[in-house]
C-alpha cells in the first residue's frame, strides 16, 4: 500500500494493468456492473475520465447501464469544472451511480442558480453542488478592525444562501454545500485563528454559518475543510494549478475529492452501507486464537500491537454507537472463535455486540452471503474487513456487491483505514440510525427464540408486539425520508422523496400517509414502514408508497397496515384501493405482494409493472395478534 493513505485511495485495491482493455470489453448487457466492478479499484485522474466518455457514449447511444442508478448532479464554482466533472462522473459507478454533472457558468454561480432557464435548473439535477471557495467569496484580510470582517462573513454567507435560495425555487434540487479550505499561508501565525481579520478567522466564521444554515434544512453539508485538513493544507492548496487553470486544490487529489463528492450522492439514494462484517485472527486480534490460545493472541495495553487491535475494537464499537450493525465471518471453530469474546479480559467488543456470529470452515463469500440472508439486508449493505488478501479478492470476486477494504499491513492503520473509505457516509442521523444495531441484534434474539417455538402464530404472539400507527409528521420527516429513499428490496415503487416532498405529502389534503412502528419483548424496532395514498376524498385511493423494512418480515406488518387502509378508505366512503408494483433489479421480493392480500389483478404493463385492485366495502382483514395505538388518527 502507498503511504499517502487519501491521496491513492488506499483502502481501495490497485487498478489492474490492463484497466483500459477490459473497459473496452465489457461485455454487452452487463456493461453497469462491470464498470462498478472496475471503477471500485483506486483510479487516477486518467482513469477517472476514459470511465466518464464512457458512460457518456453509452447514455448518448440509449445503453441500460442496471444496476447503475442515474443520477443528474449540478455543479454551481468559481473554478474549472471539466476536471471536476469527469473526476465525479467517473468513480460515481463505484457507488452504484451513474451521474450526470450539468455544470453552470465559469464563476457565475448566483446567475445560474436565480435563472429558471439556466443549464442547471433546466437539467431539473437530483442534486446541486455548491463549491464556491473563499476566493470566490469576496474574503480578504483586512486590519481595519472586527466590523469590516464582520461584514464580509455576512456577505459570503448571503452570497450561499441567494444561491441555495436560488436553486432551490429554479428546480427544487437538494444543494451541497462545501465548507471553506483556508490558505496554509498565514500572516499573524498562531493568532490567525483569533484575529478578527485574518483569513482564517473569517473562515472559520464563515465554516460554522454554512453548517448551521445546513444544519436547519434539507440540504448536505460537504466538510471540504475538514477533508482539507486531514490531508494537510500544504498538501491540499496548488497555487501554480490555481494560477494556471484555476483549480481550487491540487490535481492529484481529485479521485479523493469525485469519491468524497460521491459517498454523499451514494448516501442521498439510500446507497450507504449498514453492516460491518469482521474477520477475526490478525483483524481483531494479533495471532491465530486456535493455535496461540486465549493467552498467547496480542490483546493488551503495553504491547504497541495489542494497544493497535484495542484501538480497531473501539473504532468499531464506535460505529456500532452510530448504528452500524456488527457481524463475524472467520474460519474457525465456533466455540474457540467465541473465547476472546467471552473469556478475554481486554476485549473491548462483546459477543452481544455481534449480531450474526459466522465461525465455520466455510469459505468467506459463503458465510457473507449467510450473514446477508439472516439480517434481511442486501449485499449491497455490506462491508467486508479482513487482514488476509486471499480472502478480500475471493470476496471481491465472489459478491461483487460487498465493499472490501484494503487493510495495510500495520494494525495501527486499521481504524483510519476503514474510516478512510467512507462506506458509511451519512447525509443525515435519525434516532433510527442510531439504534439499528440494537434492531438487528434483537433480531438475532428472536430467531433464536423462534427456533424454541413450535409454529408462527405462537412465535408472533410470544413477542408482544404493539403497531403504533399515525400520519406523517415533523418529527418523523427526516426519518420518513431517509427510509424513502434507503428502501429498495420491500419498496413497491420505489419513488424517491425528499424531505421537502415529504411535508407537501404532510400538507396535502387528497393524501393520506402512514407512518409505522413496531415495538415487541426484545425492545423498540424504530419506524419499519412507510405508506403514502393518493386521491383521498375520491372514490379511488392509489397506493402511491409501501415500503417496509425487511428487518420485520414475516412479522404480519403488512396485513395490519392494509387492514388500517381499509378502515380510513372506508370510512371516507372510497370503493376501491389500488396498488402499484414497479419492478426493479432488487424488489422482486414484494412482486406478489398485492396477490397475497387478497387484490385483484388489474393491468399487465410491458415494463413488467403490475396494477392491482381491492373492493373497499365488504372486504375484511383480520388484524395479527398485536396491540394497535394510533397517535392522530381517528
């Protein structure tokens, strides 16, 4: 591995040699996964833009590029933005994307966004961003004192906010908005930070403005001065590439900054990951637990490797804190992979941290896929750390979904590593982030118990389970949101609002949404399901969303949401309900959804969509053995 960790994407493994030729050999039909499985490798500049002609030559020719996602993104600078663009639009297939960049006028980025006519607005982009840095800003050092400084931060933050204000009535995109890099140049030295007119002072100034105002809204914050700072400002600022071609950082960093750009669009399509699969001997822990025993494996303060595997621990515990659930995969006999968990006194993770312990002879794909299959999440939720490269490439190679991490050699890099790679990249945190480990670690707990109970229906009835019910609020919006646009394999539509979208469907009188959560014995598993009725005060309800999360399948959740529709509809004195299937490459699971309710079939499109149809009056739905509390609903 490289020593510059960021600057080569070192978690990344290194482009194979013949990078080009099998760019041009993709085979026809699966021409997306193959440049998601090329672009996951560490791509320079060069790289990066064969990457994006190609995407573009192929959107130009009509090509389905499944399982890519398209995505439009504007690009509003007061720098060059061909470089940008193609830097972006070529790692974009590594997150699942397939962006288009629109980029506005060189340093014109009020105009384009206040112009409904405008390249960007016209382009009607997913998402804008706003990537204005401190030269374009009006900042300059002054020593006339706090007021004139003042006055040039409120000048630049009004000058962002015109802009978002802007985008946001042209075309109703989400913007992103890059905090400031400050020059390495200083002029007061260590008092620049506290100078009112020093660069730096102003900002910082500026920094904490742009995160409030984002803080506040649906937009994204970009921390470029963060990013900026960790690679190191002398690092980070080109002057002879500014000066030349007005590149606001060095050239050489830009895979770093497309692939940062990217985490954020990846996270705004529900495509960040959730799930954190670990190896266990030389990734956890220094040694072979089976050969060097519980004593012998390096696990302890005072040894510069066992502090570096202590220090992985609480990294990953840390994530865990966040949400992030935990699983195992090694090569092990079950019971000695467990002892460190269970006997060693410096284990920092526990074994109930782990929701799906995978210790076998299996090979690694196979145990993945295992671990996939019990927590209900796709492969595309996973992230797969192991100390072997036999075993990261098998994986690689085996479930192309799953995103390995190359781990350098030292243990002490291990956490900055992983963190390095921005597989879990949050545009946004809900409660609901924040206890989904807990979610999946009682889901364990209940297959366990599932397995001492003789049928269902006693499963479900020893579980205690309350549906609490109730209409789309300001509360639950960014949650309501969030799992819009995460939900993919129970999603019968898969339509994607933003939040702003979500409080018009609040607002509007001819909807009628739900939001839905279920608590049971082993605790609380947050907001599962989403449900969004258009035509309400009509004698037709169409089912616009039904999204559930598939943590709780097989819990009945869908027969008690229909049974609600059916109260409300009838009560409304509506005839008929009819839902929607729209097929995508990870819904199939719900193509019968509507048939095992009871719906009739409707309407065959040649997309594969299907329309279904349920009679209002008459028809009854047995709610399942769970509690019901309905908060603002009749």
């Amino acid at each position: 591995m490289s020593n510059d960790l960021f600057a080569d994407l070192g978690w990344l493994p290194r482009a194979p040699a013949d990078f080009e030729a099998r760019l041009r050999g993709l085979a026809s039909g699966a021409e997306g996964s193959g440049l998601q499985l090329l672009a996951s490798h560490a791509l320079d500049e060069n790289r990066l833009v064969k990457v994006a002609r190609y995407l573009a030559k192929a959107r130009a020719a009509g090509t389905a590029l499944s399982p890519l996602t398209p995505f439009t993104l504007g690009v509003i600078t007061n720098s060059t933005t061909d470089f940008l663009c193609s830097a972006i639009a070529g790692t974009s297939p590594r997150f699942g994307l397939n962006v288009t960049c629109v980029a506005g006028a060189y340093d014109q980025g009020l105009q384009e966004s206040v112009d409904p006519r405008s390249a960007i607005n016209a382009a009607r982009p997913n998402a804008v961003l706003v990537g204005i840095d401190w030269r374009g800003l009006g900042l300059r050092p002054t020593t006339r004192g706090g007021e004139e400084a003042d006055a040039m931060v409120a000048g630049a933050l009004a000058h962002l906010n015109a802009i978002r204000a802007g985008i946001h009535a042209g075309s109703g995109a989400v913007c992103i908005v890059q905090t400031l890099a400050p020059p390495a140049e200083r002029v007061f030295g260590s008092l620049d930070r506290s100078v009112p007119g020093s660069l730096v002072s102003m900002i910082d100034a500026v920094n904490r403005g742009i995160a409030a105002a984002v803080r506040d809204s649906t937009d994204i914050l970009f921390d470029v001065d963060g990013l900026a700072a960790t690679v190191g400002l002398a690092s980070w600022h080109a002057p002879s590439e500014w000066n030349l071609a007005k590149l606001p950082f060095a050239s050489r960093l830009l895979p770093l900054f497309a692939d940062h750009v990217c985490r954020l669009l990846a996270s705004m399509s529900g495509k960040s990951r959730r799930c954190l699969i670990l190896d266990l001997d030389n990734t956890m822990w220094g040694g072979v637990i089976g050969d060097d025993g519980l004593s012998g494996i390096r696990l302890a303060q005072g040894d510069a490797d066992g502090e570096a595997y202590l220090d992985f621990q609480q990294y990953v515990l840390s994530l865990r804190d966040r949400g992030i659930v935990l699983a195992v995969s090694s090569k092990n006999d079950d019971l000695v992979a467990r002892s460190p968990f269970r006997e060693h006194p410096e284990m920092r993770v526990k074994e109930e941290h782990i929701a799906v312990f995978q210790a076998n002879w299996n090979d690694k794909a196979t145990n993945i896929a295992a671990i996939a299959r019990e927590l209900s999440l796709g492969l595309q939720s996973m992230v797969f750390v192991d100390d072997n490269p036999f075993e990261r490439e098998l994986v690689r190679q085996a479930l192309p979904e799953v995103a390995v991490v190359e781990l350098p050699e030292d243990p002490a890099l291990y956490a900055r590593t992983l963190g390095a790679s921005g597989h879990f990249e949050l545009t946004a945190l809900s409660r609901e982030d924040l206890d989904r480990a807990s979610f999946y670690e009682g889901n364990a707990r209940r297959a366990e118990l599932q397995k001492s109970v003789g049928n269902l229906d006693d499963y479900l009835a020893s579980l205690d389970m309350e549906i609490v019910l109730q209409p789309f609020d300001e509360i639950g919006r960014a949650r309501i949101a969030q799992l819009i646009n995460k939900s993919n394999q129970f999603n019968l539509t898969t339509r994607r609002y933003s939040e702003a979208d979500v409080a018009a469907l609040t607002d509007d009188p001819t909807c009628f949404t739900l939001q839905v959560r279920l608590i049971d014995h082993f605790g609380d598993n947050g907001m599962i399901s989403v449900v969004v009725c258009r035509g309400v005060g009509g004698e037709r309800w169409d089912v616009d969303t039904w999204l559930m999360s598939c943590r709780v399948l097989g819990r009945k959740v869908e027969q008690m949401v229909l049974h609600e529709l059916l109260r409300h509809a009838g009560a409304a004195n509506a005839r008929e309900i009819v839902g929607t299937f729209i097929p995508t490459d990870r819904n199939g699971m719900v193509a019968e959804h509507y048939a095992k309710l009871g719906f009739e079939l409707a309407r065959r499109g040649e997309d594969g969509s299907t329309s279904w149809r349920l009679t209002v009056p008459g028809t009854v739905v047995t709610p399942p053995p769970m509690r019901i509390t309905r908060i603002g609903l009749p």
